[in-house]
C-alpha cells in the first residue's frame, strides 16, 4: 500500500493533539482581565458625575440636600477665587505628609524588626496587632488628655492610622519571602546589611506598596476628623464652619477635595508599584 494511501485512512484523531499544540499567537490573551483600558481609573467616577448630574437636572435630587454638579463648580471657583482653598488645602497637606512620613517610617521599623527576628516578633507584633483592633480614631480622646488639641494631636492621630497597614503588609512580604534566598546568601556568606540590602528589601517591596495604598487612604480618613477637632484651617475646619452656617455646597466641596486626593495619592503610588516592579508577571499587566 502506498504512502498516500496510509495519510488518507489515518484517523482524524491522530492528527488532533498535534494541532492543539500549535502555539498560540502572542499578544491573544483568553484568560485574565485583558489589557488595561486607557485612563481606567476615571470612568467610575465620571459616570456618577453623570448620574449626579443627571439626577440634578430632570429634578430627582433636593438641590437643599445635594447641590447639582454646576453649583459645586461655581462655589470651587468663588473659593478659589478668594484664596481660601488654596489656604486650608496647604495646611490639610501638610498635617497629612507630616502624619505619613512618621507613620510609614514607623512601621517599616517595626516590621523590619519583627520580620527579621524571633524575639522582635514577639515583642513587638502583639501590641501592634492589638491596635489593630482599636480604630485610631477612638483613641482621640485620650490623646486630647495626653497632647492637647494642637498641631501635634492631629499628626499622632494620622500617624497611628497610617503605621498598622504599612507594619501589617511590609511584615507579611518579608515572612513570605522564599526561605533558599536566605539559604543562598549563607551559601555566599552576604553579611546582615548585604542580606538586607539585596534580599529583604526587594522581597518585601511588593506588600510594602500594597501597605502604602492602605496607608496613605488611612491619612486622608483620619484628616477628616482630627481637622473637625478645634482646628483653625485646613479643609475639615472649613467643612464644619460650612455645617454651622448651612453651607451644603461648601462641605461638598470639601468632600470632593478629599476624593480627589484620595484618588490622585493612591494613582501616584500604584505608578511606583508599576515602575519598580517590572520584574512581576501579574494579571495587572
């Protein structure tokens, strides 16, 4: 029997798996959440822009209530215009970079101590776990009695919040860190600063970010309420003077100004996360 004769009675079968092993041509992906859509992260909330305004102009929303989106812009531009805003945004600012740094910088150091040692876990991981359990702001009124309702109280308060999440996540990227690079860097005998260095760091950069994105919301939560607290300036000042006179369209404002620094800080650290870690290959892209 010819050669031609045996490829035509070959089942269809046989010749199955062979295709199913062709590659896949690149750039189609089946699975995963699929290539990031440009300027993603403003489409949820340009579609409640829509729906608010949307709801103000055909009447369904109490303008006493809820001031439609143009009488929002309109109260933005006259604060603005009188300098106010850009007066308690500055002092908002800086009691929320203050609170940051020394809560980041708190909780790297802790983290760092407790990852990396037995006993410094054991020392230091119980208490912050219990204040964990105990929101920061509850602890307000005993850091009145303690600092007084200045300046000071309302750094301390944003720091506490901003701490727990960058100990929790920096902790929990260090401690998953593959035990054979330790292995290897005794193999190589890197000293402890070395080991730190090349090792501990970059392993534990990815739940420090993540920390970081829980923590600078944490600032901004907090801000709220301490600058509500016998504060002179800053946008929750300006925000309960508004409350007092029946100002809805100014706490708005307020409210707004809080979103987008929300938005804007947690964007500027998801772009750091992106930029230092290319190295991860991640359903994000």
């Amino acid at each position: 029997m010819s050669t031609t004769a045996l490829d035509e009675q070959a089942p269809p079968a046989a010749v199955a798996p062979t295709a199913a092993l062709r590659p896949r041509r690149p750039g189609r992906k089946r699975l995963g959440p699929g290539r990031p859509v440009p300027y993603g992260w403003a489409i949820g909330p340009l579609l409640l822009l829509a729906l608010w305004a949307a709801g103000s102009g055909l009447g369904l929303v109490d303008a006493r209530s809820l001031p439609s989106p143009w009488t929002i812009a309109g109260t933005a531009g006259d604060l603005i215009g009188n300098g106010k805003l850009q007066s308690h945004l500055a002092t908002s600012a800086g009691r929320a970079l203050l609170g940051l740094l020394f809560g980041v910088a708190a909780g790297l150091v802790l983290a760092l101590v407790s990852g990396l040692s037995r006993l410094g876990e054991a020392v230091i991981d119980g208490p912050v776990q219990i204040k964990r359990a105990i929101p920061s702001l509850a602890l307000i009124p005993l850091l009145i009695l303690w600092f007084g309702i200045g300046e000071t109280m309302k750094v301390i308060t944003i720091a506490l919040g901003v701490f727990v999440p960058v100990y929790i996540h920096t902790h929990n990227g260090l401690r998953t860190i593959d035990n054979r690079y330790a292995e290897l860097a005794e193999t190589v005998r890197l000293g402890r600063l070395a080991f730190v260095r090349h090792v501990v760091l970059p392993g534990a950069l990815p739940g420090f970010l993540l920390g970081m994105r829980f923590a600078v919301t944490a600032a901004w939560l907090a801000l709220v309420v301490v600058e509500q607290v016998n504060a002179t300036s800053g946008i929750g000042y300006m925000m309960e003077l508004a409350r007092t006179y029946g100002q809805t369209d100014v706490i708005i404002v307020g409210l707004v100004v809080y979103g987008l620094l929300g938005l804007v800080s947690d964007a500027l650290v998801r772009l750091v996360e992106r930029r230092t870690l290319t190295w991860r290959r991640t359903l994000a892209g």
